[in-house]
C-alpha cells in the first residue's frame, strides 16, 4: 500500500463523477470513522484510509498501511479487507449481499445492495486483526 499524502479527502471526493458514488464513499467514511475512531487520510491518490498499523510478512517485507480503507472507483467500491477474509469470514458474506471478491478487496456495486451491519462486523474483524486484537483471524 501506499502512504498518506496530506490531500484533503473531500478534495478527493469532489472528484468522483458519480453523485451516487460519492455519496456511498461519505457513508462508508462514517462507518470505518466509528469503527476506527480515526480521521479519513488521503492514502495515495485514490484510497481513503483510517489509522495506521505496522505489519510484517514471513518473507521480512514490513511496512505502515490503513487499519482500514476503501477507494470509491468507477465500476465499484472498493473496500480492502485482511487476505483471506472470503475463507474465514464465508458465512458473512454469504448474508452481505451483492458482491465480488478478491484477495483482500470487496468490491461492492452500491451499498444499498448489502447489509450495512454485515459489512461494519467485516471491518471491524480486520481493524482487530491489523490491531493484533484478534489473532485467530489473521
């Protein structure tokens, strides 16, 4: 991932074309500002993040990335999750609602298309993760 950069999110947000979109990305800001208690940065150019975490791979690659983020692009909203949450987390998605995954990312249409509560419990799941709360999900 990349780092912050000091842009003002709504900015960032004045920039996206689609009004719908835009408004999904202010409530998605809400959801991971509760779930957080951080601030939205600009991380990059297109990814809205929230706190910071350390993290080290087994290979010894080690940097800083958000305890959670999101980039509300083009085709869909794009929310990173920890790797490996469609395996461990199966069941809720099964509830979420219209989806696609991939590894770490969550890629959703609109939010009125999932269940807002099922999506807040998949970010909560990986903010505990990155925050060595819950290492059982790691």
């Amino acid at each position: 991932m990349t780092a912050p950069t000091g842009r003002p999110v709504e900015d960032f947000l004045a920039e996206v074309p689609n009004e719908d979109r835009r408004a999904d990305a202010r409530r998605l800001i809400a959801l991971m500002r509760e779930v957080t208690g951080e601030e939205p940065v600009m991380w990059g150019p297109s990814i809205i993040g929230f706190g910071r975490y350390h993290y080290r791979y087994d290979s010894g690659h080690e940097g800083d990335s958000a305890l959670a983020c999101f980039s509300p692009r083009k085709q869909h909203l794009v929310v990173y999750l920890i790797g490996g949450f469609a395996d461990r987390h199966a069941s809720m998605l099964a509830r979420l609602g219209r989806h696609k995954i991939g590894k770490g990312c969550l890629y959703l249409r609109s939010l009125d298309d999932v269940d807002l509560a099922v999506l807040r419990e998949l970010v909560e799941r990986s903010v505990r993760v990155r925050r060595g709360v819950d290492q059982t999900s790691s």
